[in-house]
C-alpha cells in the first residue's frame, strides 16, 4: 500500500513538473513574441538598410518613373546625372512592380507592414484551421516561429521574400487540408519562385510526395504549375526584351563556400534545427497511422515531404555566399503546418518531462536571443542608422546631383534616391572575371563622388584582411577608396568618410 503511495505520489509530482514546464514555455514564447514585434513595428519608419529592400525600391522607383528597367550596367543608366547606375536588376521584377503601383514616400513603411501582417497571418490561419486535437501544438509553434528575431528583418521589410514565402505557404496548407496538390495549390507554388527564386523548397517537396501518392492523378496539377511557370518567363522574357535570365543569372549567382556553410550552420539550426526535428518526427510517427482517414494521412505525407525538402534545400543553400536566415523560412512554415495535421504522441510522464523541459530550454535560447537582438537594433543600431544618414551628406557637403555611395544598397538609396552599384554583386563578379573592376572604379572616381558611407568595409583595415564571404568591396575597389576618402564623422559601428581636399 505504501508503495503504491509512493508511486503515485511521484507520478503527481512529474505531473506537476511537467505542467510548470509547459507553462514557463508558453510564457517564455510569449515574452520572445512581444520583444520580436516591438522590433517589427517599432522600426517600420526606420531608414533604408537592407540591400534587398533597397534594390527593390529603387527598380520600383524606376518602374514608376517610366524609366527603363533593364539596362546594360556596362553602359549605365545616366538618368541622375554625370555618375550613372550600374545594376543588374534583382529577382523577378513582379515584386518591383506591385511596388510601383505605391508612391515612393509611402512603399517603405506600408511594405513593411504588409509583410509582417502576411506573415503572422500565415500561421494564424494554419493554426486556425489545423486538426483538432493539434490546435495546441500548432498555435505554439506558429508564436514560437513569430518569435525568432532572425527571421524579424526579413519578415519586415520590402524584401520579396514574405510574398514568396507566403504564396508557397498557403499552398502547402491548402494541400495538407486537402490531401493532394489542386491545381489552385499548385499555381501558387509555381508563382512563389517567380517573386524569389529560392522560395522552391514547399514545392518540391509536396509536388513529390503528391506525385508518389496520386501517380498519374497528380499530373494534371504538375501541368498547371509548368503552364503558370511558361507564362511567367514568356511574359518576363518579353518585357525585359530577353534580358531577364541575363539580369537573374548575374545578380544572384554567387560561389558556394565551406566556410560561409561552417558559418552559417550553428547560428541557424539552433534556432530552426530542434523545432524541424520534433515536427519531422511527429508526422513520420502520423503518416501510417491507421486511425487517421486516408485525406489527413495523405496531407502529413505531403507536409512532411515539403518539411524535408524545404529543410535539404536550405542546408545546402547556407554555402552560397550571401544566404542569410531567410532561407529558413520555408522550413518553418513547414514545420507549423505538419504539427497543425499530425498529432502528437502521448508519452509516459518521464518522457512528458524531458519533453517539456527541451522544449522550455528551447524557447528561452530563442526568447534570450531576440529580447537581446530586440534591444540592440532599436536602441543602437536602428539610431545609428539614422544618424549616419541624417548627416552624411551634410558632412560630405553633396549638392545636388553628388552623391555619397555606401557598401550597402539600401543606405545609399536612402542617401540619394537612387544608387549607384550593387557593391555585393558586384565584387564577387569582378573576382568571377565576368564585371570589369576598371568601369566602376571609374565611377568612384568622378569629383561628383564626395563622400562614402561604411560598415562592414572600413577603410582603415588592411587590405589583406579583405573576406570574400562577407567584404562589399573587393581589394581593387578599397585601394581606391582609401587613397580619395578620409574618416570624418563616426556613428557607432558605421563610419563617414569624405573627399580628400584636392593637392595643389
């Protein structure tokens, strides 16, 4: 009698601790939410800074001015003045040109906001919609996903990423809820791609496993996916009066390196690595489940496939030379819709524990890493940002038509209005031997050039120390820089630095 006494006293006891666990989770998730969101919308009126946001506003900008789009960056566009801008434009132009439709003063801000709604939305509604029985699951997993800071600059930005993102997502939702790939959730995986190339991944993944479960079944969606696709490229091949691939292939491009991948990994999958993990296992476990009707099991397969693939594909994408967190966003949105269909496992109390203790562990790395980045990029780095930009053509004294570049896109369209190179893409084409460094040294070299912008290339560093993963400039570029530019203003981590007096 005692002994069951005991037994049952400890089973209450893991109960109870178990409980705890599970809430303090649920708070930590919570406080990692608000903190991510106070970034997200705190800063929605915040400058230019993100390249990929930067390069978008400035093709839309040209869009809407009537201005050609695709020009030859050898030639140069010379619709600003004396000192042209050398481009290749960015991704598929449809994002720039739903931009267009939006006046210039206004686009930063609105898109910003559109997508942090689109993406909170997304799995809002998959967590609304998901299995009963994993409505839990599903909500926690969509807060915890909101809550990871890395993906928050992404997220709210112009950056074309969330559009894509969200396309492909909700055609994964619609075909788990389903359990095949329709010809509507196949037409939005085929446009995801043609808004940002590498969103690819959901696709893949669920158009596979659709394929392996439905056979010839599934071929009617794959044909409307490879018709919407044809469209696009005819449309986009003829607007860009065949320059389009051209553009894409030079702009986005860059090398695989072992180092960037070594770099990259640590930081990512302790953030995406673990959550990937249980949802992979949860709808391996739910897949064959016999109790399940044949629709839910078909939609885990597929969100399960997606979840894989997506997973796979960013991996491997962490090697190319300027992947960032972004890259992880299909993985997530996988990884919500599985835990919204398959439900979970009921393990003994010690296992109950273990679990719940991984999982609060989890939410306070996360929840520590974006309170922290929260606080960093909006009380440091984001005035420092303005401060910089606020006064550096002040400083430098630019006058009209001059400008002052920078080694980021989106800090020099915030400077000018306009820009004039892509420092990224254009440093590792000058390394690949495909841009010649002679033609934007040149530019560099004009008088109506006053003054650089920097953060990551400071002038002062040697340049042997010059990283091919992470410099805007090359050594070619620097040497020039440094020999016309002094240091006159500082801001925290960026620098200013202005045309040296003329000698004589």
């Amino acid at each position: 009698m005692a002994s069951a006494d005991v037994a049952e006293g400890r089973e209450a006891t893991l109960s109870a601790l178990s409980r705890w666990c599970w809430r303090l989770t649920f708070a930590t998730i919570a406080v990692g939410f608000v903190a991510t969101m106070v970034f997200s919308w705190g800063t929605l009126g915040r400058p230019l800074t993100d390249s990929a946001e930067g390069e978008v506003l400035f093709e839309a900008a040209r869009i809407r001015g009537g201005l050609s789009l695709y020009v030859d960056p050898l030639v140069g566009a010379f619709d600003y003045g004396p000192v042209p801008a050398r481009y290749f434009v960015l991704y598929p132009p449809i994002m720039p040109w739903l931009v267009s439709l939006v006046p210039f003063a206004a686009s930063p801000p609105a898109l910003r906001a559109l997508g942090t709604l689109g993406w909170l939305g997304l799995f809002a509604s998959i967590a609304w919609r998901a299995e009963p029985g994993c409505r839990r699951a599903a909500w926690t997993g969509a807060a915890l996903v909101a809550s990871v800071f890395a993906l928050a600059p992404f997220v709210s930005s112009g950056r074309p990423d969330t559009l894509a993102a969200l396309l492909a997502g909700l055609g994964l939702a619609r075909s788990a809820r389903l359990g095949r790939v329709d010809p509507l959730a196949a037409a939005l995986f085929a446009v995801a791609p043609w808004i940002k190339p590498n969103i690819v991944g959901l696709a893949a993944g669920a158009m596979l496993v659709d394929l392996a479960l439905r056979r010839t079944r599934a071929l009617a969606s794959i044909a409307v996916a490879l018709v919407v696709s044809v469209a696009l490229y005819a449309v986009l091949m003829h607007v860009s009066h065949g320059a389009f691939l051209t553009h894409l292939r030079m702009s986005t491009g860059q090398p695989l390196s072992l180092v960037q991948w070594k770099a990259q990994l640590p930081g990512r999958l302790q953030f995406f690595g673990v959550p990937a993990v249980l949802a992979a296992l949860c709808g391996w476990r739910a897949r064959g489940d016999g109790a399940l009707p044949e629709r839910r099991r078909d939609g885990i397969a597929l969100a399960l496939g997606a979840l894989v693939v997506a997973a796979a594909w960013a991996l491997l994408s962490a090697a190319k030379i300027g992947s960032s967190a972004c890259y992880w966003m299909e993985t997530c949105i996988a990884s919500v819709v599985v835990l919204a269909h398959a439900p979970l496992p009921r393990p003994a109390l010690r296992a109950s524990l273990v679990c719940a203790v991984a999982a609060l562990v989890q939410a306070l790395w996360i929840d520590v890493a974006s309170v922290r980045s929260t606080f960093e990029a909006t009380l440091e780095d984001v005035p420092d940002q303005e401060r910089v930009i606020g006064r550096a053509r002040a400083v430098c004294r630019a006058k009209g038509p001059e400008v002052v570049v920078a080694d980021d896109v989106g800090t020099e369209l915030a400077l000018n209005g306009r820009i004039t190179a892509q420092p990224f893409q254009m440093t590792h084409l000058v390394r690949a031997g495909l841009y010649p460094a002679s033609v934007w040294i040149s530019d560099v070299e004009r008088p109506e050039v006053v003054g650089v912008v920097l953060r990551n290339d400071l002038l002062e560093r040697p340049l042997g120390t010059v990283s091919v993963e992470y410099d805007r400039f090359g050594p070619e570029l620097r040497r020039v820089l440094a020999a016309r530019f002094r240091l006159a203003d500082e801001s925290g981590s960026w620098r200013t630095y202005c045309a040296r007096p003329a000698s004589g």
